[in-house]
C-alpha cells in the first residue's frame, strides 16, 4: 500500500511559514495583497476563488476581488486590468481562466503586469520559467506538484519521470520545473504511441490529462511515486483524478488523491507568490 500524499498536510506546514513571512512584511509596513479578477461567475472559478480568500485570510494576506461582467468588451477588460497594474496597493493579481470566448486571452495575459502576475500566465514568466530562472512566478499547479513532492521528500535528480500532459498551465511548464530539479523528463501527450510502458517505465509519474481514472494499475510501476494533477467528474457524477487510484494505490510507493491532494496545495502556493512579488516591490522602493 504506497503512502498518500495529503495536499491538506502541504497545506498546513506552508501556512506556518507563509504567516511568519507576512507577519515579517507586516512589521515593515508592507501589506501583502492579492486581488482576483472573475469574468462572470462560472461554478469552477467561484470555487477556487472561496479556496483561496480563506487560504489568503489565514497567512495574513489581503484578499479583494474585482468582479466583471461576463459580457464585458475587451477594452473594458483591458482597462480593468491596466487599473490593477496600476495599483501601488496590489502586489499579485489573478485573472481566471478561460475569459468567455469573445474577449482575447492572449492580449490580456500579455497586459497582466509580470511582476503582478501571481499564476504565472504573462510571456514574460513563462521564458523565465522555461529558461530556469527562478526570478519570475510560474503557475500555481505545476509549481504545487513540486512543493508535494519536497514536501514528502521524493528525490528527483537523476529519477525518471513521466508527465502525462503537454499544456501550457501544466504539464509543459511542469517539466520545465522537473528539469530544473535534474529530473530525466518525458512527456506524454494524446500522440504517444507507447504511452503504456512510457509510464510503467517512470519512477515517477505525473498525471495531467484531464482523463477520469486514465492511468490504471498496469501503467504504474511498482514502487512509483505517482502524483495526480487530473481534476474531473466520472459518467457518475464522482469527483475523480486521472489516476485510478483504488488500483494504483496498491502498487505505488506514494500516490496523492483527488480531491486533498495537488489541488489543496494550489492556493498555498498562490499565497507564496503573493508573498514573493510583496517582497520584490518592496525591494524595489527600498
Ligand atoms: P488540457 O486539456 O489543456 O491538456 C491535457 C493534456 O493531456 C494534453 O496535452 C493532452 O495531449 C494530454 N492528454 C489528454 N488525454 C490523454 C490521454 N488519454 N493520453 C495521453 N495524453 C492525454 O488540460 P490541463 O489544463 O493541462 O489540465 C489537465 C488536468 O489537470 C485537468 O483535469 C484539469 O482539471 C486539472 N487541473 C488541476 C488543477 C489543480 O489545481 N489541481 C489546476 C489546473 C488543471
């Protein structure tokens, strides 16, 4: 039976630290503060937005929230936007994603000032992330997958590890962070060909599909640590990963759940990068 990695156990031993760091900035006047921008109120964003008011209340950072119109034009989105970038008072901004589809995703993501940007979306931190430049902020998930896997002490030099998914909010950046760490990367995507035996190969693995239960006994190796990333809902209306994890769970060393596993660590790692771009402004008044 593999140990399960508790994203609520990463969670909690981040808040301990994250609230002395606030505390630190508090003490010299620096106020660390996030402000979220919804488009609309889909159910998904509402719900992590809750996650991550409560998660900011309990480190001590300010949380508001700048709520839009789903209707609204791309210049009002832009000016919106340009008024956060603006703001002295706001260190990190979080713009859910997708925008509906008649506003242009790239244009604002490319306006979201990069030292603002928290999750990681702007060019600017992406080269940075892709280049092993620790000096920018990548997206939350790839970089909380990371923090787990410190968290429980997994060695990743040298360790082969797969990740199932090429996407630019996971499993690209993701591996780009894996690298960093000297891990011996593949990356798996809907055209693999030996997808199988890739994983079953890894000694670590990574899964985010987006496929409910996709990676199944068989094609995890004994003994592997494996870390699903997957969020969906089963042809029952389940909650379930990417990872079968009843079956997989009697073969793996360690394997995280779905939900309370990388998702729980997602707005802690949000608040880290608040607390980071805080220090960063901070520094450059100083
Ligand atoms: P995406 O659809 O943009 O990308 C999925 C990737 O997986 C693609 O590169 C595709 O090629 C690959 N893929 C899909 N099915 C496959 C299969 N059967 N075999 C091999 N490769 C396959 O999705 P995404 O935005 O990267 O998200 C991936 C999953 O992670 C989703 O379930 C999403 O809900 C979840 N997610 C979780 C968090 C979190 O906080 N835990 C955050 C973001 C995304």
């Amino acid at each position: 039976m593999g140990i399960i990695m508790k994203g609520t156990e990463v969670a909690r031993a981040m808040k301990e630290q994250l609230k002395q760091e606030t505390e630190q900035l508090r003490a010299q006047g620096v106020f660390p503060q996030l402000t979220i921008m919804r488009v609309g109120a889909r159910p998904d964003d509402l719900a992590y937005e809750r996650g991550a008011r409560k998660r900011m209340e309990l480190v001590g950072i300010e949380c508001n929230v700048v709520e839009l119109p789903e209707q609204i034009s791309r210049q009002e989105l832009e000016e919106a936007v340009r008024k956060v970038n603006g703001d002295p008072k706001v260190h990190g901004i979080l713009l859910f994603r997708p925008l509906p589809p008649h506003l242009n995703e790239e244009a604002v993501i490319h306006l979201v000032d990069p030292a603002k940007d928290v999750d990681g979306m702007n060019p600017e931190n992406i080269a940075k992330v892709f280049s092993g430049d620790d000096s920018g902020f990548a997206p939350c998930t790839p970089q909380a997958v990371i923090r787990m896997l410190e968290y429980y002490g997994i060695e990743l030099q040298g360790k082969r590890v797969t990740v199932i998914g090429r996407s630019m909010v996971v499993g690209k950046p993701l591996s780009m962070l894996l690298l960093k760490k000297h891990a011996t990367v593949t990356i798996c995507h809907t055209r693999t060909v030996d997808l199988k035996e890739t994983c079953r190969n890894a000694e670590i693995l990574i899964a985010a599909a987006g496929s409910a239960r996709m990676v199944t006994e068989e094609m995890a190796g004994t003994g592997a640590v494996v870390v699903d990333v997957g969020i969906n809902v089963d042809p029952s209306g389940q909650l379930c990963g990417d990872v079968d994890f009843d079956a997989v769970e009697k073969k793996a060393s360690y394997v995280s759940p779905v939900p309370g596993g990388v998702g729980s660590v997602t707005s802690s790692v949000l608040a880290e990068h608040v607390i980071k771009a805080a220090k960063m402004a901070a520094g450059k008044r100083a």
